[in-house]
C-alpha cells in the first residue's frame, strides 16, 4: 500500500516538472496558484487590465522589477518634455477680445471734439481713442499713416494726395469718405467754429478728387506737415447741419461719434453736474487690428493725491499720469498692488528764458555766458526732480533731426563765470560794505513786491550764510527777478538756480506765479526778465514757432524775445525741404548760432511716467509727442489670451 502511494507521487511530480520549469523554477512554491492565474488570463486577452497587472510582482524579478519601473519613468519623462516642446512650438497664446481697464486722470473733460481738443490733455485723451486720423504717431513716436492707406508728395512739395483706406465706418455704420476729411478740413478754416487749429490751415486748399482720394495744396513747401494731420476727422452727415457759431455748444462734443478703435457709451455726474467718469466700448467695426480691452474708463480727479488714493483702494486700475517726484509712492503702490511704471520720452525741455528788453543787464553777453556757466544742471535735477531728468544743452533733443552730440557746450564752471563779470567791470561788493540808502518804496511797489521773493530768503530753507557779495557797474546793480509756475518741483528748480547764481554776486528775486494766471499775466505780455518754464516740441521738430523772429510776440513761442536774421533763413529753409540730410545740417548751423548767442540757457527734459496693472500686455510705446500718445497702439492691448495651434 505505501509503496504504490509513493511510486504514484513520484509520477505525478515527474508529470508537473515540465509546468515548473517554464514557471521560472526560482520562484517560490507558495506563488503557484497566482501564476497559473496570471498565465490563464493570458490565454484569454491580449493585454491585462489595470487591476491584474499588480499581480506582476508574483513572477518578475527584483532585477526584472527595477527595470520595469526604470523604463516607466523614462518613458513618462519624454512623454512630458515631448509635450512641452510640441505645446512650445505648435501652441500659440494670442489677444483675445474681453477685460476692463479703467484709468484716473488729474482734470475734467470739455470738448471731447479734435477741433477743440488741443487746450486740454483729458479732450484729447479721450478723442485719441474716439477718433481717427489721417496720420498718427506710432509707438516709436514716428508719423505713419491712420485713415491714409497710401500717400504722395509732388515735386514741389506742395501738393499731398491721400488715398483712404477702405471698409472705414463711423461709430453709428455710417461709411466714412474723402467728404468727410473735406468736411474736417474746412470747419477749420471757418473762424466762426473757432478751432485751434486755424491758423495751421488757413491757407491750405483742401480738394476731393474721388470717394477715396484727397489732395491738399500749400501755399510753399512746409516739411512738417504730414505730422500736423494728426488731428481727428469729424462725421460730416452728424455735423453739417450744426451752425458753427454754436459748434462749441453741440451735445456731439460730450457724446462723440468718431471711428476709431473705442466708442462712446456713457458718462456718469456728480450732484452737482461734474462729468467723473466716461465709459467707451469696444467698436466691433474698426478697421484696424483689434482692439481686444472690451471696456475703457476714463475717471477724472481733481488732485494726484485723490487719484493714488482711488488706485490704493482698487477704485481704478492705474494711473494716467505719475509726477517726477512721486517715486516713492509709485514704488509703494507697485508693492501693494500688481502695477508697471512705463517711463515714455516726451519732446519737452525745460529752459531759462532772458528777456533781454526787461533787463539791460541780460542784453550782455558777458552775463549771459556767466550765468551758463554758473548753471549746474546736474544739481538742479537732483535737488528737485531727484535725480530723474535728463539734462538738455540744445534746443533739438536726442531722436530728432538735428541733434548732434558733438556740438560745443557751456560746462558748469563758476570760477569762469566770476572771471568774466570781473573782466566785464562787475564789480564785487561785499555785504560788510553795501549801504542800504534806497529811498522809500511807493505802496504800487510794495504791493508788486507781495509775490516776488527776494533773494536773501529761502523759501522755507535755511542756507549755510557765506561771505557773499553783490556786484554793481556804474552804480548799476548786477540785479534779476526769476519767474516761474507755483509748482513744488519748479519752485525748487528755481531756488537752486538763485543759489548758484548769488554764489557769483547776481542778486535773484524769485516770483511765483499761479498756473493758471502764467498764460494771462506773464506769458501773453511777456512780462519777466527771466523766466523759467517748459515747452512741447510738437510731433515734428520744427524751432520756428520757438526762435524765429516773426514769434516773439504773443501767440508766437519766441520766449525770448530772439531775433537773429541768419536764424530766421535757417529756419525758413529748413521747414520747406523733404530733405533730411539737408535739414538736419540746417538744424545744426542754427544751434550752433544760439549756442553762441545764449538768448536761453536750456536745463533738463522730463521723461513722461504712467501706471497700469501688469496683467495688460501689448504695450510698447516708448516714445510720445503729447500725452495722449501713450495710446498710440491701444489696439494691441489686451488682458484675455487664448490658445491656438500652428501647424
């Protein structure tokens, strides 16, 4: 019995020995009945599922199952990088239409009409996203065609013909054509609807030659003209039935129809009727790219301050303009909230005007050349604007025709300075030795002298006393009244020049004027001897209306008074040829001549600041003629992206 038992288990164990070797015969005996589970689902399906394969441990080895998972990993790693560079390289983040930018500005709007514009900074904000042109200023700052597809000059550069582009349309669906920029055109020239831009256009003859085509014709070549087309077109069918004696008065003035990239939706008062805010929308008919921001807000402000406070309080989204002397609380907004300061170069120079006709002192070139000379620009940048400002020798600025960094200049040199009024009989008196025997001012001076600051007091600022003196020629004080605008960085630009300028014996009365009273009172009947002020270049760099002599009386620009004949035909020259080469030499010649003459002394340009949230991206202007250029490529801004891919 035992012994057919044992040879029976004998056979059955020689009978299974062909099973156990395919098994892997390392594998443990306790493991049989997994792998014969394992090997029978093979038989039945092509691959394990999910749940089975966790079985694979049951018959893998640790070699094997290292291996195994090595492989995994390698092969989740390229799938990985395998995406990343097919979503690198066939995925494409576009603009796309939505979002909400709202934006504080420091004014109110008046006259949201290009006619009309030109006198205030927020009328051409918001006409600068209203209307279109038939040029604009891009973001390099450069004149390229809006409205105009193309443009030619005849031979004798008189002649400007202009081809429209097409599938232009109003705000309201109306098609816009060549009778509509005719239409513009001689509103201006109408004196009856008063515009600013008159004189500009007063002898130009403007001509339809077709639906697409203008032309218009100068009385002589004037080179920078297509750099004054800038200005926006009006709708001739919603316009030409307003009488221009009553344009200014026209509801179209606060609820504009242009065609450009943004539209006119509403505007919210206060109680009391101030407009504080305008809204515009997307015009989904523009014919240009975009634009993609679906909402603009325009908020408006009496103060900086009360417009920080609105962005610290998230009531707006950035900030359409940041004074020079506000970087410490741009940086403590940037810090609190998501914002990028855009810093734009601005044609703008702030300079010292002499009035030589106030003063028979100024009308000494020996004077005027030590007071150059005892001019720190440098200090004056970090006294007032700390440190950011660009200092400016010329009246042409770096970028435009004519600027030369080789032109011979005047370095700060006050020993110089006291050299030359030595030599030209100026002669140093000592305060020990001054006598104060002046007669008895009469109550019309006293009450003249109520704003003038005199040159002895500092304002509110205590000076280190010095062994100064004062300088007298022919019982003639060496004496000058300083005037500029009651602001807080002019103001401190002016008490650094008085300083230098007492340091060589030029006593220095400061007045300080209103803002809105300089136009008015100083400017118009050019009533200063010296006056410290800034000017806009304009979007082409044309000095005449700045020096030539025909401008020196107001409304010209001629600050100083200046009259010199071979500046006058260098200027008339220049502004009648196409030729740059020919302009720029031109240019140079006539800096060269005020270098020499020194009617002003020019100090320091302002780069032009604004804030907005960093989530707007598309923003590449870094060059501007006038503010509202800073939406010189509003239709590339944009806040929502989407994904496309690019076979």
């Amino acid at each position: 019995m035992s012994g057919s038992s044992f040879l029976g288990k004998i056979s059955g164990f020689l009978a299974c020995l062909p099973k156990k070797i395919s098994r892997k015969s390392f594998f443990e005996i306790g493991h049989k009945q997994d792998q014969d589970f394992v090997f029978g689902i093979i038989g039945t399906k092509s691959l394990p599922s999910f749940s089975q394969l966790k079985y694979i441990g049951k018959f893998y080895s640790e070699k094997e199952m290292f291996i195994t998972k090595a492989a995994i990993f390698l092969a989740l790693i390229s799938s990985v990088a395998l995406s990343i560079m097919l979503y690198k390289n066939y995925v494409i983040i576009q603009p796309s239409t939505g979002g909400e930018y709202a934006e504080a500005v420091i004014g109110a709007p008046t006259y949201i009409n290009p006619l009309f514009a030109q006198t205030n900074d927020i009328d051409q904000d918001i006409s600068r996203l209203i209307f279109s042109s038939l040029m604009k200023i891009n973001e390099q700052g450069h004149v390229v065609g809006d409205l105009a597809e193309t443009w030619k000059i005849d031979e004798a550069q008189t002649t400007y013909t202009f081809t429209l582009k097409t599938n232009t349309k109003w705000h309201d669906k109306e098609n816009l054509t060549a009778d509509d920029v005719i239409f513009t055109v001689q509103s201006i020239q109408d004196q009856n609807f008063k515009s600013p831009l008159y004189i500009t256009f007063r002898n130009v003859q403007v001509r339809k030659i077709d639906e697409r085509t203008v032309s218009f014709t100068l009385p002589e070549p004037f080179a920078p003209f297509l750099s004054v087309l800038t200005f926006g077109i009006l709708p001739e069918h919603l316009w030409q039935e307003i009488n221009p004696s009553h344009a200014i008065l026209a509801e179209l003035n606060l609820k504009p129809i242009g065609s450009g990239p943004y539209k006119f939706a509403s505007f919210t008062k206060d109680k009391k009727g101030n407009i504080k805010q305008y809204e515009l929308k997307r015009f989904d008919d523009y014919y240009g790219q975009g634009p993609y921001i679906k909402t603009i807000l325009i908020k408006f402000f009496a103060s900086f301050s009360e417009a920080q406070n609105a962005l610290a309080e998230g009531n707006v989204d950035g900030l359409g303009f940041l004074p020079q002397n506000a970087s410490e609380q741009s940086a403590s907004l940037s810090g609190q909230k998501s914002l990028t300061e855009h810093k734009l170069s601005l044609p703008q120079y702030t300079a010292l005007f002499f009035n030589q006709a106030s003063n028979a002192s100024l009308k000494e070139i020996q004077v005027r050349q030590a007071l150059a000379l005892a001019t720190s620009r440098q200090k004056i940048i970090d006294t007032a604007f700390e440190g950011v400002a660009e200092p400016v020798e010329t009246p042409i600025l770096p970028g435009m025709i004519g600027y030369s960094d080789e032109l011979q200049t005047v370095l700060y040199d006050p020993a110089k300075a006291e050299e030359i009024l030595d030599k030209a009989g100026w002669e140093r008196v000592y305060e020990s030795s001054i006598v104060d025997d002046a007669p008895e001012e009469s109550q019309v001076q006293a009450e003249q002298k109520q704003e003038t600051t005199k040159g002895s007091v500092n304002l509110g600022l205590e000076k280190e006393s010095k062994d100064l003196y004062k300088r007298v020629k022919k019982d003639i004080p060496l004496e000058l009244t300083l005037t500029t605008i009651q602001k807080d960085d002019m103001i401190q630009a002016a008490e650094t020049i008085r300083d230098l300028w007492q340091e060589i014996g030029v006593t220095v009365n400061l007045k300080i004027v209103e803002i809105g009273k300089v136009q008015k009172d100083v400017i118009k009947p050019r009533a200063y001897e010296v006056l410290l002020f800034g000017q806009i270049l304009g979007r082409d760099p044309d000095p005449y209306p700045f020096w030539h002599s025909s401008q020196a009386n107001d409304p010209g620009l001629n600050l100083s008074l200046y009259a010199n004949k071979q500046v006058d035909r260098l200027l008339e020259d220049a502004r009648k040829t196409s030729d740059l080469t020919e302009r720029q030499k031109k240019y140079i010649e006539f800096q060269q001549q005020i270098i020499q003459d020194i009617p002003a002394l020019f100090l320091y340009s302002l780069q032009y600041t604004y804030l907005v949230p960093n989530d707007i991206k598309g923003i590449e202007t870094i060059r501007i003629n006038h503010t509202s250029d800073r939406f010189s490529n509003i239709e590339n801004w944009y806040i929502k992206t989407k994904k496309r891919i690019r076979f």
